[in-house]
C-alpha cells in the first residue's frame, strides 16, 4: 500500500475508496444461470454484502437468462479496488469478464495516482450506468441550524469550529467539501472517518458540525430528528427527500453523485456492448429490481454505452481540476 498526501497531510492508501461505498450492508442475493451458453464473470472490486454488491448480484439474475449465459459475481477485492480494475484490464475481450465499479474509482483513481494504472478511456469499453446514489450535507445538535444558508450562517460566526467529517480521503465527499470551501469563501477543517457509521454516530453526538456523507446511511435519523439533512449535491432533489432542495438550489453551483458503471476490456466487440447495455437496462427497468434498490438507496438508470462515456467525461472535466488544486495524491 502506498501513502495518500492532501496538503502535507499522509493518510492510509486503503481509506481511499471507503466514502464512495457508504451504502447500507445487505445480505447477499445469488447470482441466477442460464442454462446454457458460456461462464461469463461480472468482478466487482469491493467486498460482498453492501449496496454496490447487491447491485451485480441483482443484475447477473437477470442477465443470465436474457444473454442465454451463465453469469456469476466475483468480488476480487484489494488495492482501493485496483486488483479487480486490472483484472479487468488485462482479460480477453471476449464477453467473458465484465466489470462493475462506482464511476468515482474509474475517473477520481487516474487523476490522484503519481502514475497511473489505467486509462478509463483507453482502457476499457463502456456499456451502461447501472444506477446513483447520492451525498448530502448533514448537521448534527452541534449547530442550530435548520436549514443550509443558517448552516453557512453558522460557519461564519463560528470559524474556529468549522469541521466536517467524510467517510474517507481521496472520495467524492471530500472533493465537495474542497469545492464547497471555494464556493462559501469559508476555511473548513476536514476530517475524515472510516465509513459514514462513525460521522453519524458523532454528528447524533454533537461532536461534529456537519458532515458529507451519503443521504441512505443518515435518512433513518434524519427522519427520526437526531439529525438533519440540510441539502443534497445531486442534480434534481432526491426521491427519498424531496422536501429537501439541493445544492444548486441554494446557489452553490455543484453536481456531485456516485454511480456504478459497467465497462467490458478495451476492443470489446461494439455489438457485443450495446447487447449488454440493452439487456442491463431491460433488467434495471423490471419493478421487482427497483423496488429492491430503492430499498437500499440506490437509483436505478441503465443508459447506452455513449449514455456512460458521456457521464464519465463530464465527472472528468468537473473533477480534475477540483482534485489538482487539493494536490491530493496517491504514491503507487
């Protein structure tokens, strides 16, 4: 594992991809086969049992009888989810081996790596954005504010206590707080935790002001008053709050959401993607799928292949200048 440098700042390698995964755990689902056609792989980089997990193993279901294939999941995990990204890389292009990650790995990795391992564009084929999740700004007790202009309000007349936590370094809720500090004109002190458990856990206790963090892991409190979601970085308000408005809404001019894409290995046959793209958006569409993810924060959406590079190169050109002027990097 090499070091992450932020500002002078040395934080562990493996915290790196931890915020862009806070989802809630979930038992696994088995995959479901074909039966007939040849064993195709769908790697996932991160362990069983959360969101993004879940997701591969809802998607190989119904993949497998709509391709005619055995589909299963592996989860090939290591490396801030390099392991599974190479293995990806470096497999025949021949519709065995697929891969699924959250978009912020595939574009955030190349930008902080010293020297990069991949090439998202160069690399690999795109196929499908499979689904979202979403961030939101969340204030605990520590700070009355009701809603984000008292909360910015509150930064202001307290700039020795303007703390917010991420579930990791190196993710997309540090970047936001980066991009939110430019915007507010505010310095803000992040800290960053291992998962978003522990910055609920103290934002609940009043030990923190205000955190960024994923809006499934803090709606449950949220909607029980232990503490508040005050906006949301998607683009549109999210179907889970839309009594809450967004970022944008109140005049900080920012996007910011995760995904999970699907991509197959560079020279990947083109039909062979726009087959998988359709039959994962066939799959997505079905209202037994929604219902599941919805249930554990995640916003189904199946494109086309251009749908994905499309949403890949708009999340590069946003990001990397963001990203450059943190001077956050990864030392391979």
């Amino acid at each position: 594992m090499g070091d992450q440098k932020d500002g002078g700042n040395t934080v562990d390698r493996r915290k790196f991809v931890a915020g862009c995964l806070g989802l809630p755990l979930l038992g696994s689902v088995h995959a479901a086969s074909a039966e007939s056609g040849p064993l195709t792989k769908i790697i996932f980089p991160f362990a069983a049992g959360a969101g993004g997990d879940t997701l591969c193993r809802l998607v190989a279901q119904q993949l497998g009888p709509l391709l005619d294939r055995t589909i299963i999941v592996e989860n090939r995990t290591g490396g801030d989810g390099l392991i599974g990204i190479k293995a990806v890389k470096n497999a025949s292009p021949d519709g065995t081996t697929i891969l699924v990650t959250t978009g912020p790995t595939m574009y955030l990795l190349p930008m902080v790596e010293t020297q990069p391992s991949f090439n998202t564009a160069k690399d690999f084929v795109p196929v499908s954005l499979l689904a979202r999740f979403e961030f939101g700004i969340v204030a605990g007790p520590a700070v009355d504010a009701k809603d984000f202009a008292q909360l910015v309000a509150w930064l202001k007349a307290n700039p020795g206590k303007a703390t917010f936590g991420v579930p990791s370094n190196g993710t997309i809720p540090h970047f936001t707080g980066s991009r939110l500090e430019d915007a507010l004109k505010i310095p803000l002190q992040r800290v960053p935790y291992r998962g978003s458990a522990p910055i609920i856990n103290d934002l609940v206790g009043g030990h923190l002001p205000f955190g960024i963090t994923t809006i499934a892991d803090a709606i449950p409190q949220h909607r029980s008053g232990g503490l508040r979601i005050l906006a949301v970085s998607s683009a549109t308000r999210s179907p889970f709050l839309p009594e809450v408005p967004t970022l944008k809404e109140n005049g900080i001019d920012l996007v910011a959401d995760g995904w999970y894409g699907m991509w197959l290995p560079a020279s990947s046959s083109p039909d062979f993607a726009n087959k998988l793209s359709a039959a994962a958006a066939a799959a997505l569409a079905r209202p037994e799928v929604k219902e599941k993810l919805t249930g554990i924060g995640l916003i189904p959406a199946g494109t086309t292949p251009e749908g994905l590079a499309q949403e890949l190169a708009a999340n590069t050109e946003f990001w990397q200048p963001v990203v450059k002027a943190t001077g956050y990097k990864i030392t391979n």
